[in-house]
C-alpha cells in the first residue's frame, strides 16, 4: 500500500463515486433544508490530520499527552460558540444533533421522567420524545401538536405541561416554517419548574444571522446541529444559557459529564476544528447578508408556489423551509414527487404533513429549503424559475394515483417510468443550465 497515493490512485472506486456525486450536485438543485455547501477552509479542517488524535476529556483536562494544539482548537471552537450564540457555556464535542440531544437527557432526566415536544408528524424530531425512539421509551413522552392552521397549538403545550408536570420541554423543530414560539414556551416551563431546551438544529445560522429570534434569553439550554444554515461540518453543540444557570449552576458540568464519560469517547478534532472555522464564518457581517437571503429566498419561493396553485402548510414561511402539503392531489404522493423531483435534478425529501391522511413512510407532502441554493447565490428571480419547475412536475405526477395496497411496487415501478417522461427530462435540462450558472465549491 502506497501511503502516499492520491484517493485518485489508491481507491478509484470510491474516487468515482465521490466525483459522481458532485456531478449530480453540479446538474442540479438541492432543496432538503437539512443541507448546505461548505466552505473550502471547512473542508480543508475536516480533511485534515486531527482525525488521527485522541483527546478524550476537555481543554486542560485530557486522558491522553499530545494534546497541546487540540486544546488550541477546542478553546477557539468554544470561544466562536460563546460569541456567535450569546451564551456564557458551550461544549463542541457532541458528535452530531441526536448525540447532542441525548446528552441533554442524560444530564437532567432519570428514566421514567416526564418529557414534553413537538410530534414527529407535526414537525418535530425523532429525540424530542417520538415512541421508537430512546427518548420516547426511556422517558414518559407527552408530545404536542400544530392546530389546523400549522402553527404549535401553545394552548395545548400549556394543558399538557399541568396535566404531567415535565422535567423537559423542547421548544425544537425539524420541518416547521414558523417561528418558534420561544417566549410563551418559556413561560409555561417557569410555570412547570421544567427546563427549557431549544434544538435550533434547523435554524442555528438565521439566529446567529439575525434572521430569526434567539432563544438565549428563554431556554436553559440550546442544541443545534453544526451542518444545516450553520453552514458547517457535521457535528453537534451543547450551550447553556445564562437562565440556565441561574436555575442551576451545575448545569454546565453536568452537560460536559453526560457527554464524556456518560456517552462518547475522544472527540472528533478534525470536526471540531471545521467547526471553529464555520463559526468564525457565521461571525462575520456577510454571514448576516447571508441568513437573511435564506429567508428573502424561502420567502419568494413560497409565495410563488402558491401562486401557482400549490399548498403551503400554515401558508408560507417565516424561515428556510417550507412543507407543500400535496393531499389536494391525492394522499401520500410525497414519494412520488420527491422521485419525480429527483428525475428532474431537484432534490428535496418527502415530509409528513400535520394531520397526514397517510403514513411517515409514504407521507403526503415535501419539505423544501433554500439555504443551499441561497450560498450559491441565488435569489428571489431563481426562486421563481424553481417554482415553475416544482409546479410542472407536480403537474406530471398529478395523474398517477397512490395505491393502498403493495405501495413500494407501485413506488419502484413509478420511478422508472417518470425517468422517461419526455416533459420531467426538458425539465432536468432547463435545471441543469440553471444551476451551472451558480457556483457549488
Ligand atoms: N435529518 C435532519 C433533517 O433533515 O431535518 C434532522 O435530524
């Protein structure tokens, strides 16, 4: 083996693969609002020899020697964390959202504990308390809903937080377009003695943009993922607000022992240091420009979907997502629309909508988001030109019906046939020329 030997040389397969997907990157658009492009300087962090380091522990306090430029590192990605966020504690070791989450619950809950979020079905995420996950069977989970108009029903939240006296509240979304309501879910938390957690996973770069309010003077405690409007790596962070420990000074060392020795091992260093270079970036005044163009974007892009005939839960957007809500065309066509999309060089994910006649598998709406684009600099004209193409291919989709039975068949069939759809593949030409007008890495 030639240590030495480019990716290129020493693996062609992978090599293919990696230049495969940037090609299908490169011809198309991607619209899942989980996603971004990363800078070069975060990628060259992340591709870097820190991943051969063990560090086990935090700056200063390590399990193992060598630890010198680590600690350089950690403390800078603290320090930016600290800035970025408006919060007195950060910890930048989780090694992504669920892990950072999880730590969260190990740090304040004993099992049976009562656990309040938001549905999975209407928004939230699978660690804010959903049944087959940990946190809905470790912990006693009593999950809220939106009401009929798509924004969180805080009359129920209010009920449900008296009824079963929490030890946890999420105020935390996955696929909601509203603003979250971080002030009144402050309030009934106080009222609950519960803590207060925010994962801003989704939304972390328009709060540190100024895109979308902060929840440092409401929760105990914020999550985020790093890679989503952040703009960063994959990773996780853990930050606890100055309310938080003013209800419990030991907060913060719980969070660090729940993270390490309570559930990881060493560090990701490499993670860490794209971290520290992606927070470096949020904090500088483009950044500001940025986030707000993602909303401008998701903004423009709503409206001109509704304009064009095409549902849009709660009936637009506050932020960088939106969920087409597709039941007036039949039930559960996510899938079929995603795999049209997909057909058509636009990536986005199916995504259950509130109250969804059909199941998660074979939901009956999509998700979109425009932070990817929005970094390859696209704005409000593109946003119509990419609702025109949705619109089109929702149009060609509009004739197949969903069946009850054998749907996985009917699916897999589907997505052969609509490859060859002489309309979806003009489409996947007129997307191809617009996104090689924009620049990916
Ligand atoms: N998978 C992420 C998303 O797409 O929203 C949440 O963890």
């Amino acid at each position: 083996m030639d240590r030495k030997a480019s990716l290129k040389t020493a693996d062609p397969e992978i090599y293919a693969a990696i230049q495969n997907e940037l090609k299908r990157r490169r011809e198309g658009l991607e619209l899942i609002p989980s996603e971004n492009i990363t800078s070069r300087a975060v990628l060259e962090a992340l591709g870097s020899i820190l991943t051969d380091k063990y560090s086990e522990g935090y700056p200063g306090k390590r399990y193992y020697g060598g630890n010198e430029f680590i600690d350089v590192i950690e403390n800078l990605a603290i320090e930016r964390a600290k800035k970025a966020f408006g919060v007195p504690y950060a910890n930048v070791q989780p090694h992504s959202g669920s892990p950072a989450n999880q730590a969260v619950y190990f740090a304040l809950m004993k099992p049976g504990d009562v656990v309040m979020g938001l549905n999975l079905a209407d928004g939230g995420h699978l660690t804010h308390g959903w049944k087959t996950n940990f946190s809905g069977t470790l912990y006693k989970s009593f999950p809220y809903h939106v009401k009929s108009d798509g924004y969180i029903d805080i009359d129920e939240v209010e009920r449900l937080a008296r009824e079963n006296k929490p030890k946890l509240i999420w105020c935390s979304t996955t696929a909601y377009s509203r603003e979250l309501p971080f002030a009144e879910m402050s309030r009934i938390a106080d009222d609950a003695g519960a803590y207060l957690a925010a994962d801003i996973a989704h939304i972390a770069g328009l709060v540190v943009g100024g895109a979308h309010k902060s929840p440092v003077p409401f929760a105990h405690i914020v999550t985020t993922t790093t890679h989503k409007t952040l703009r960063g790596p994959r990773g996780g962070m853990i930050m606890v607000t100055q309310k938080g420990i003013d209800k419990d000074p030991e907060l913060p060392s719980k969070i660090d022992k729940a993270v390490i020795p309570g559930l990881q091992g060493g560090p990701h260093n490499h993670q860490t240091a794209a971290i520290a270079v992606a927070l470096g970036e949020a904090l500088q005044p483009e950044f500001r420009d940025y986030a707000s163009q993602i909303v401008k974007n998701a903004k423009a892009l709503s409206e001109a979907l509704m304009a064009k005939g095409i549902r849009i839960v709660s009936g637009g957007t506050d932020n960088h997502l939106m969920l087409v809500d597709l039941t007036p065309f039949g039930i559960g066509k996510g899938v079929l629309v995603q795999d049209a999309l997909d057909a058509a060089g636009i990536t986005v994910n199916k995504n259950t909508v509130p109250s969804d006649p059909s199941s998660p598998f074979f939901p009956s709406g999509i998700r979109l988001g425009t932070p990817t684009v929005t970094t390859m600099g696209m704005k409000e004209p593109e946003m119509k030109l990419i609702a025109g193409f949705i619109a089109e291919v929702i149009e060609e989709v509009k004739g197949f019906e969903m069946p009850e039975k054998e749907r996985a068949a009917f699916a897999e069939q589907f997505r052969k046939q609509i490859k060859e759809n002489k309309k979806i593949r003009m489409i996947k030409q007129e997307v191809a020329k617009l996104s090689s007008g924009f620049e990916l890495y």
